[in-house]
C-alpha cells in the first residue's frame, strides 16, 4: 500500500505538539548538583605510591598530553656481597586536560593501577596552562575518587585474599602452639612429673595438648 502523501509531516507535527505541552524540566545547576553515574569520566587522578614509572601510559596516549620526568637512584646491596640494584624514581607526572580527549586509555593500561577515573568536572579554567595538572594536584583528585563497586557474594574469594588469609592462620596456630608449650613449662610441677617440659598429645593428632584447668589432661 503506498503511503498517503503527508503522513511523515502529520507524524512530525504531532510529535512537535505532544512535546510542547509537556512541562520542561530544568537542572538547577549550580545550585543543584547533577546525578552522575558511577562511572563518569570527569577527571584522572594519580595514585603516586602506585607508579613505577613504565611510561606505558605516556606512550598509549594518543594525545600526547601525559607528561612524565623521573630519574634513576641505586639502592644498596641487601645483604653483604649482593649486587646493588636501581629504580625509576618519579620527579613529574603532569596531564594535560586541554588536551585530553578522555578516552580512558591510560587508566585501562596502566599495570599497577595508579591511575582512576573520577567524577569531579569543575575544575574549569580563565587561563589554558592552569588545565595542566602537576601530580600534586592529581594527587588531591584521588579523595574524589568513588569505591569500587561491591564484590558479588557468591564470588570465588580471590587468590591473592585466599593465600594471605593461610599463612596468617598458619602463623597463628604456630604461636598459640608455642604459647601452649611455654605455659606447660611454667606450670607447677612440671619439672618433676613424668615427662616433664613435654605437654601430652591431643588424642588423634599426636600434638602437644595444653595442660587443663585443676590438673593434667
């Protein structure tokens, strides 16, 4: 069926009359702050502890707008007659958001994370050098910088968590058994019982059982 003439000029006008009598919403801004999603891309800020100085996010850029300076310090040997070693030491890290066309790259390469994305966007200038930021100012821009989101329940726990959360268990149980051991040895009569200094095995397990309370175990 071919179309009636002037149906897509009928279509545009009604939508043009569905709108007009609508009610405009303002955004009060200043004076009411917007509601950004989590993920706004406002401005970067820098995590010095962080970096390593690998320049992988200056190289990534394709703006060019990331400016790093560093310098090489030795460290010593740490043990006699090891070799002395030396590390990158960060003296600028500076980006320019005159030219920064926020496209992440550098947050998303850098392997050691220091760098975070933040939802701050006020930060206009009269003078374009003024939008340059040294690394104290991207410094101040991480308390800005929103939690990350939480992780989900039914997760796997993290290897790196898992591991941690062994050996502080396993350190743990190796002080309280040392512990055990030390008050067996203070307790009265220890010195002249059979077996003295040596607290008698937890059944099942073969290792040393702390005395009880009102006598031996």
């Amino acid at each position: 069926m071919a179309p009636i003439p002037g149906s897509g000029l009928a279509k545009g006008l009604a939508v043009t009359l569905r709108t007009m009598t609508k009610k405009s919403h303002t955004a009060q801004y200043p004076d009411a702050q917007p509601d950004l999603p989590p993920r706004t891309r406002g401005v970067i800020g820098l995590f010095e502890e962080n970096c390593t100085v690998c320049m992988l996010c200056a190289r990534e850029c394709p703006d060019w707008c990331i400016y790093i300076d560093s310098h090489k310090e030795t460290i010593p040997a740490a043990a006699p007659g090891g070799r002395e070693r030396s590390r990158n030491v960060l003296d600028r890290f500076a980006i320019d958001f005159a030219l920064c066309m926020y496209c992440g790259i550098c947050i998303e390469v850098c392997p050691f994370d220091a760098l975070f994305w933040s939802p701050e966007f006020e930060y206009a200038e009269t003078d374009i050098h003024e939008l340059t930021h040294e690394r104290d100012k991207l410094r101040e821009w991480m308390w800005t910088v929103p939690e990350p989101p939480a992780l989900d329940p039914g997760a796997e726990e993290p290897k790196e968590i898992a591991a941690a959360r062994k050996a502080a268990e396993k350190l743990a149980a190796t002080q309280a058994a040392e512990a055990a051991e030390a008050d067996w040895d203070r307790a009265p009569g220890a010195d002249t019982a059979p077996g003295a200094g040596t607290p008698p095995a937890a059944p099942g397990t073969g290792e040393p059982q702390p005395p009880t309370e009102g006598g031996t175990a």
